[in-house]
C-alpha cells in the first residue's frame, strides 16, 4: 500500500494553508464576527444612577467601625426602566473570550478535515482505493478525537466550579447512560441492527488464526469481554460530557423559538432541527425503520420499497443533511442564548427590592463571556456525529449512491501470514515488514467490524442527545419555572 501520492501532498498543503490562513481567515471566527450576532453591553453606574433618580454617591461612606472606613456598593431599585444596549461581536471582542482560542482551531480543523476527505473521496473516483491509504480517514479519527477532548476540556471546566451541583449532574448522568449502554449492548440484532456483535464475531474469528497457533488462543474471551467494558466506559463518558449541551440546547431552542414567534418557517426548522437526534436514533431501529417505513402492503404480500444498499445509503445521506441543518441554525440558537441578558433583565424588573450595580453587571457581562463554550457545546455533537458517519461511509465500505450495487460483506477467514524471511528478521526490510503488519491489521479489522462500531457511536451520541435535551426541556419549563 503506497503511502506518498497525492492525498499526502493535499494534507500536508491544507495543514499548511489551515496554519498560514488562520490569523487571516477562519470559519469559525466567521461564525462569531461577521455581525450577524449582538451581544448586550452591561450599563454603567452613572447609567444606573440616572435611571435611579440620584446622583452617583461617593466610593467610601463615613461610615467607621473600629476605625476602618468600609464601602458601600452601589444599590438600585430592581424595577427600574432598565434597557440594555446592543452591539454586534466583533473580532476584538472574541479575542478575549473564554476558550476562543481553542474553539477557533478546533472547528477550523473540522472545517480542513471535511474538505480533506471530500477531495479524497472524489480522488478515489478517478483511482482505485486500495492502491494509496486513505488520508482522509486520519483526518476525520482525528477530528473524533480532538472532539472528544474539547468536549472533556468544558466538563473539566464544570469540575472545577465551586458549586458542586454541576459536578453532581455530570456524575449522575454518567451512572445513568452506564447502565443503558450495558443495556444496549445485549439488546439483540432484530432490535438495534448496528452489527456490532457480528463484527465482534468476525475479529475474534480473525484473532482465533493468529492466536491459536501460538498458544494464545485463551485470550480471545478476555479480549471480546475487555472490548465491551471499553466501550461501556466510553459511552458513559460521552453521556457525561453530552450532558450539559443537552440542557443548553434546550434552553436555546425555547428562546429561539420565542425569538421567532412572527416566523413560521424559522420556527419549523428550529423544531427539525431540535427532533434530528431522534430521526437517526430512529434510523437503527430495526422494527420502525425497515419493518415499518420501508414496507407497504400490496395485496396480501408486504413489499420491501427499498434495497438495503439503498437504505444504508439513504441512511447516511439523512444524517449528513440533518447535521448540515443544525449548522445552518447555529446562529439562531446562539442569537437565543446571548438574549438570556435581556430575559434575566426583563425577570429582575418584576421582582421588588434592590440590588448591587455590580450585581448587574455581572450577570450581564458574564452570559456574553461564555459565548464561545455554549457556542463548543453547540457545533461539538455535530461535529463528533457528522465525522463518525463519514468514518462509518468509508471504514464500513458504504457507498454514497443511493442506488448502489449490493456488495455484502462476507466474515471470510483472513489469511495466514507468512513466516518471515531473514532478511525482515534481521530488520533490513522495514517497507516490507510495515506491509505485513498493515496486512495483518487490515484483516483482522475488517469494514464488518468498522460498521458495528461506528453505527453504535453514531447511534449513541444521537441517544445521549436526545435524552438530554429532552430532559432540558422538561427541566427549564417544569423545575426551573416553579
């Protein structure tokens, strides 16, 4: 398998030209800074003061105890005419903000990565793919990862709050989706036909050859049993971290809606937007997606409407337009969230008594400052499914046709490997004994296994959204109103 060709001269001119480009143009600061987005700028104390009905009192009071002077914060009334001033986010002002720097690379790299993958799908139509490895692969287990590390980065980032309720809900849904994802896994295939035990099945099948004849073969349980306990854990850790972009979607989509009352197109987007985690979680359920919608009576036979070729591709192609979709709505919600100023404003004119100028300001201030963590919760889970399905095209040996022509996998054997020369024993042949590893590898690891796992991790982060924002909903318009 050659490994210099063309795809290794785009990768590394995107992640030169990503490197070179980025001070100068970024999509995701695009996304922030184009002006499309306002923020609400926090009033000063001699606005207060004005709309107060005084004048602004002197910093330190006569005030002593024990001989110290002591400073009175500056109160006003809570029902005061209070309006706040807008301003759209400039460059300027994000540069500031809190993980701006990191959300920057990481959707950029996003944003590179695709395009790597779209050139090397549409180079893959010219030559045949097992002549070169495929580079855009690397680039999209990369963005996976790199996605799985911005999501740990804000959890760690709730950890470490003073308060502990956070901490507390984080911890308590990664119990929950524990024991869902240890339910999920022995559901059978007639259920959730993600395929995993089959390709589980087939790598053991594929192990037992390499394994056997060096005594090894004892491990095969330990291994299969090792693998499911992993992935436990990683789903239990992608619940926890999918926890609070859940809640937060919530609260965006309820605001954005009620920004967009006198739009009744933008409000069935939002709506299509918000139930797409439960159209793909729909896709693997075996008795609605293929029993149901995929079969019509004709006569007193029922007749498949579809091939399965043509399911699967039909499969990837929704969940590529339903992430393009949340990305389109990206500023709505992020629109709705920046409006929590005007709406906690609007809340402290209804309440009576006083309260400290800098309190307002604060709270002002502070929904502004974390534009760029709710903005990372928002374009992570798209992010994160968007790449496993393209992994799931590629790795699992998918087609982007809708009308494909059908080629199942077969679990064959693979083949044994040869024994190895002097020469690659004295380890002068290095070309040659990479081969045999990749090889080895490749047919172990086989598109029947790559197809289980990542439709099970395209699956589950769907499901830990769908349970969270759910739940947010429930919470924000229940708990949190009473």
């Amino acid at each position: 398998m050659a490994v210099m060709g063309v795809q290794l001269v785009v990768s590394l001119l995107t992640a030169s030209i990503m490197q070179k480009m980025s001070p100068h143009c970024s999509f995701a600061r695009w996304l922030l800074c184009n002006g499309s987005l306002y923020r609400y700028k926090h009033p000063s104390e001699e606005e207060l003061c004005a709309l107060a009905g005084k004048q602004k009192p002197r910093t330190k009071r006569d005030r002593r105890m024990n001989g110290v002077t002591e400073d009175k914060p500056l109160s006003v009334p809570k029902d005061i005419d209070l309006h706040l001033e807008t301003a759209p986010i400039t460059t300027v002002d994000a540069l500031v903000l809190r993980y701006f720097l990191e959300y920057q690379w990481f959707v950029d790299f996003a944003v590179y990565s695709t395009f790597v993958y779209l050139f090397t799908e549409g180079y893959y139509c010219l030559v045949d793919p097992r002549k070169e490895m495929n580079i855009g692969l690397l680039w999209c287990l990369l963005t996976v990862v790199f996605s799985i590390k911005i999501f740990f980065m804000v959890m760690r980032h709730y950890f470490r709050s003073e308060d502990g309720g956070e901490r507390a809900v984080c911890l308590t849904f990664a119990f929950f989706f524990l024991l869902v994802a240890m339910v999920v896994l022995v559901v059978r295939e007639d259920y959730l036909e993600f395929g995993l035990d089959s390709g589980l099945a087939n790598v053991s099948d594929n192990l037992e050859v390499f394994l056997k004849p060096r005594g090894w073969a004892w491990t095969l349980p330990i291994t299969k049993l090792s693998f499911k306990l992993g992935l436990v854990a990683l789903c239990s850790f992608l619940g926890a971290c999918l926890t609070f972009p859940g809640l937060r979607l919530a609260q965006m989509h309820l605001d954005a809606l009620k920004m967009a009352a006198d739009k009744p197109m933008t409000q069935i987007l939002l709506h299509t937007s918000f139930l797409a985690p439960v159209v793909v979680v729909v896709l693997w359920i075996k008795p609605i997606s293929r029993d149901l919608l995929l079969r019509a009576p004709v006569g007193k036979q029922m007749v498949q409407l579809m091939s399965d070729a043509t399911y699967n591709s039909t499969r990837l192609w929704t969940i590529v337009a339903l992430c393009l979709l949340r990305l389109a709505m990206t500023r709505h919600h992020l629109q709705a969230y920046l409006w929590l100023a005007e709406h906690w404003v609007e809340q402290m004119k209804r309440e009576a008594g006083r309260i400290a100028a800098l309190e307002i300001q604060r709270r002002v201030t502070r929904i502004y400052c974390y534009v760029t963590v709710v903005t990372l919760q928002y374009l992570g889970p798209i992010i994160l499914t968007l790449h496993c399905t393209l992994l799931l095209k590629s790795l699992g040996d998918y087609s982007w046709g809708l009308f494909p022509e059908p080629q199942p996998i077969s679990p064959a054997a693979p083949a044994r490997p040869a024994a190895p020369t002097a020469e690659q024993e004295g380890g002068e042949d290095v070309q040659a004994t990479v081969a045999q590893i990749t090889g080895a590898l490749g047919a172990i690891l086989t598109p029947l296994f790559y197809r289980g796992l990542f439709a099970f991790l395209t699956w589950w982060v769907a499901a830990c959204q769908v349970v969270t924002s759910l739940f947010g909903l429930y919470f924000h318009q229940h708990l949190a109103a009473s």
